[in-house]
C-alpha cells in the first residue's frame, strides 16, 4: 500500500472515526513534515495518541509508523520533483480568470491520475484482464456517472470483440446478472462503492458463479468488500466537481488499464477488429477538405 499512500488517505480520511479522522487530516496538511515526524510529534499535533496513529497505519495496510513514513517520504518527493502540487487544492471562485480555473483543473486532474496509478496494482489488472479473455459474458454496470463510464468502457471492449454488456439502469443490470455463470465477469462500478443497485447486481453475479470486480474509491466499502477482485481509484474534490464527478477520471484511468492488457492478450484478433470497424463507418466520415 506504499504506492498511492496519500491518494487513499486524501480519499478515505474524511469517512474515518474522528481521533483517526484528525491524524489524517494532519498528515494531508503537512505530507512532508509528517514524514520527518515522530509517532509522538505527530500524535500531539493532531491531538490524538501514538496508539491511534498506530492504529491509522494499520487501516491503511502499513505494519507500522515507520512504514508509513518511509511511503509519505518517498511520495512526496516525487511530488515536488514533477511539481504535481501546483494549483492543487486551490478552490475555483466565481470570479476567478478562466485561465486559473483552467489551471487549477489541469493540476488537479493530473494530481488525481498519478496518484491513481501509483496505487493499481499490475497484478490485478492482469488478473481481471485474464479473466475477461476467457469470459463468455462480460457485465459492466453503474449508475448515474458511473453508468457513463460502465458504458465506455463496455464499448470499446465490444469493438475488439469481447461479449460484453454494460448498463446504467438497475434493471437491466440485475436482469442481466441473473444471466452470467461460471467463468463470466462482472465489474461494478460506484466512487464510494454504497450504491444499493450496484451491490445488488454484484451479489447476484457472484451468486451466480461469476468473478466479481469492484471499482471503487474507498478499499473498505461495501462494494469492496463484496468483491473478488478490487480496483481502487484516487478522488480529489474541486469547486463545482463533487462526489462521484471527482473520480470521472480516475476511474476511466484503470478501466483503460484493463482495457489495454485485454487489447495486448488479444493483439492480432483487435487489429484484425479495428480495421474492420475503420473500414465500415468511413462512409459515414465527412471528406478532409
């Protein structure tokens, strides 16, 4: 858990137990001085104990203090070396130049897709990838903006040739989640992983003997728990984007991952199915002038 530490502590801090909440929120304050810090410095800065810090490293996966001073040295420094931090977490007021409010978004977006990738893990991409090769039926579902994105990627796996359905109305999730067996794949998507139809249809295709992935900011929600397999996405909030808007990207940024290890296993049968799609809609395409 070393890779991504401050991506998941930013997102999953804010939905701690207050003592934990407060360490959290000291360490995000100040990444860097955290990481030179004592367990007691720390504890009495953020007016908690050394037994509550210990038990802050414990959820986010560390052994101890030390590791998680080590992983907060190690991000930070390759933060201030790519200057990731620029313009990130100043808020967007009404009457700010678009120029800065485009700035800010810029770094914000860029911030939120490193710290994404920092966290993936390789081997569960692979995993699911290796899974969805196989498959017979692949589902992919959300609701509301993860809907959107349950779509692309639905999408763009069809287009290389992979069974696959993707939703965003409940219904037709759960209908459809009755219908996967053994060897099928389903992937659930919710930021906060609390959706109702979401757990209901990933229950149901995990009922049904399919492999289950959840797609999910938060590792300990209940989507994640429900989960076979779990990819986890970095969120950071911005004037005007909220809650689910805030992790578009993030979560469209593993899809892709696993798009592209399923394009690689399935490489001469995608380029065959890309040439094939280019020469069928460019009669549709407007002439270059």
């Amino acid at each position: 858990m070393a890779a991504g530490a401050l991506g998941r502590i930013r997102t999953e801090t804010p939905a701690l137990p207050e003592a934990l909440r407060r360490v959290g929120e000291t360490i995000l304050a100040d990444p860097a001085g955290a990481a030179r810090s004592t367990i007691i410095a720390l504890a009495e800065v953020s007016g908690s104990s050394p037994a509550t810090v210990t038990r802050f490293c414990r959820v986010f996966g560390f052994g101890g203090y030390a590791e998680l001073r080590v992983a907060l040295a190690t991000e930070t420094g390759r933060v201030a070396q790519a200057h990731w931090d620029a313009g990130v977490g100043h808020e967007i007021g009404p009457t700010d130049p678009l120029d800065a409010a485009i700035g800010v978004m810029a770094a914000a977006d860029s911030r939120l897709i490193q710290d994404t990738a920092a966290q993936l893990d390789p081997a569960t991409v692979a995993a699911i990838a290796d899974a969805v090769v196989a498959a017979r039926r692949v589902l992919i579902f959300g609701v509301s903006t993860s809907g959107a994105v349950a779509g692309m990627l639905g999408g763009r796996l069809r287009r290389i040739r992979v069974p696959c359905w993707s939703h965003a109305d409940a219904h037709e999730a759960l209908a459809d989640a009755a219908l996967l067996a053994e060897g099928d794949v389903a992937i659930g998507i919710s930021h906060q992983g609390r959706t109702r139809e979401v757990l209901e249809s990933l229950a149901e295709a995990g009922d049904r003997g399919a492999l289950t992935v959840a797609v999910t900011s938060f590792a300990r929600s209940p989507l994640a728990e429900l989960a076979e397999l779990v990819l986890t996405t970095a969120s950071r909030e911005t004037t005007f984007r909220l809650g689910g808007l805030a992790a578009v990207h993030s979560q469209l940024f593993v899809l892709d991952a696993v798009y592209v290890a399923v394009a690689q296993r399935t490489y001469e049968r995608t380029n065959e199915s890309f040439e094939r799609t280019i020469r069928a809609l460019e009669s549709h395409r407007v002439e270059r002038s």
